[in-house]
C-alpha cells in the first residue's frame, strides 16, 4: 500500500492521530527493527494521545472558562499565605468524587477565581465534566429562559456537570427572584454533584445581595455546615451540603 492510500485508508478510519506521526514512526521502526507489535503499539499510543488533547480541549472549551490559568502558571507568590497542599488536594478531585463542595471567602483580587478554575481545570484532566458560570451569568440564563418558558432546560445545563462553578457572588445586588434560582440550583446538586462558589461578602449578607433572606437562608447554611479553612487569601470553607 503506497502513502497517500495509506494515508487516506487512516482518514477513513478516523485515524488522523495515527496519520500525523506515521512516517516518522516508520523511520523509527527500521531505524531500531523494531517488532511488529513493538511499531503497532507506537502507532496506537500516538492516536490514543491525539484523542485524550482533543477531548481535553472540547471539555475546557464546553467548561466556559473566563481567563483560566491552570494551577502550575499561578503566581503563588503574591499571596504567600496560601496553602499549596490543600489547594493540590483539591486538585486530586477527591472532593468531586465524594459529592462535597467548596466556598472561596475573600476580597475581590485575592485569587479565589484564578484558584477554583484551576482546581476545574484539572478535575477536566481528571475525565470530570465542568462548567463555570458567574452569579450573573446563572441569573441571566434563568431569567432569559423563564421568558420563553424553557426554565427546565436551563437546569438540566446547571445540573449535569460533575463540577459546577459559580463565581463572584456579593459583587453586587442581584434581581429579585435570583436567589430561587440559586437555591434550586445548589438544593437539586446537594449530595449528587459537586460545587465550587466564590464570594466576597460573608454569609450573613447574601440575604441582601439576593433581595430574599427566606431563601438565602437555607442556601448559605448548606455550604456553612463544619467550615475548614483553605489557603484562599480570605477564608475559605469546604464542607458536605446540610439538607434543610
């Protein structure tokens, strides 16, 4: 079989990954006489490498990430009072696995955003599906879709990921309404999938910044229960949702 069949027998296969290292594995193969087995497992290493970027990029794609920068490019050193091994162990996805969730406390630029897309980023690695979201962005979607009654479709998005991240609450106050959504969202994920929340405000406050203390209520306690701290400039808690 001459290359350019060859070539295009591969792309019928759906084996560009085989097809782009091909020629040089080749050379390779009879530059050391190597096996058949031996060149066939190069081959098959390489397509599998090509598919496991491939899918990496469409899941970070799909993750909508806002200026992500991955744990090993962050600047540690501008806030020296974080705890890198805590941050790693999250990294690990442990947490992911067994269902808990995570709240970042902070003041706005102290690094909680750059920290809990990181640990998304690698929980993507780890084969977990991902989504980010600002507070606004939560909102904006639900209301746009109460709108055309498409509510239900809206939460399936917000539940599906094994790890959801929502960042920024307590920038600003948010529209009326927009702590229902919030609350169903982190009540119907509670114990089922994982989330991550950013936040510059204390608990007490997200009553106000929701313009609805009754719901705000439940949904703060659930991230409140057996607080420990994390190394996010600020405070920060990890802990299993409480059901109310």
């Amino acid at each position: 079989m001459n290359p350019s069949t060859l070539e295009t027998t591969l792309k019928q296969l759906r084996l560009s990954g085989l097809g782009q290292t091909l020629s040089v594995r080749l050379q390779e193969a009879a530059a050391n006489r190597l096996s058949h087995g031996e060149f066939l497992e190069l081959n098959l290493q390489d397509e599998l490498n090509v598919r496991q970027q491939r899918l990496l990029a469409r899941r970070t794609q799909a993750a909508e990430f806002h200026a992500l920068k991955p744990l090993e490019d962050f600047d540690w050193s501008f806030n020296p009072s974080i705890h890198r091994k805590e941050i790693f162990e999250l990294a690990t996805g442990k947490f992911i696995r067994e269902a808990k969730d995570v709240l970042f406390l902070g003041p706005p630029g102290v690094g909680k955003t750059a920290l809990a897309q990181g640990i998304g980023y690698e929980a993507i690695k780890a084969g977990f599906q991902v989504l980010y979201r600002s507070i606004f962005d939560l909102v904006r979607d639900f209301m746009k879709d109460e709108a055309f009654n498409q509510q239900d479709k809206t939460l399936r998005k917000y539940l599906k990921p094994d790890l959801l991240l929502i960042d920024d609450m307590g920038l600003k106050a948010l529209p009326k309404h927009s702590g229902e959504y919030l609350f169903e969202v982190i009540m119907r994920r509670y114990e089922n999938r994982s989330t991550i929340m950013t936040s510059n405000r204390p608990l007490e406050e997200w009553g106000k910044l929701l313009n609805d203390v009754a719901t705000a209520g439940p949904s703060w306690t659930v991230f409140s229960t057996t607080p420990r701290s994390l190394p996010s400039p600020g405070a920060a808690t990890e802990s299993r949702m409480r059901r109310q």
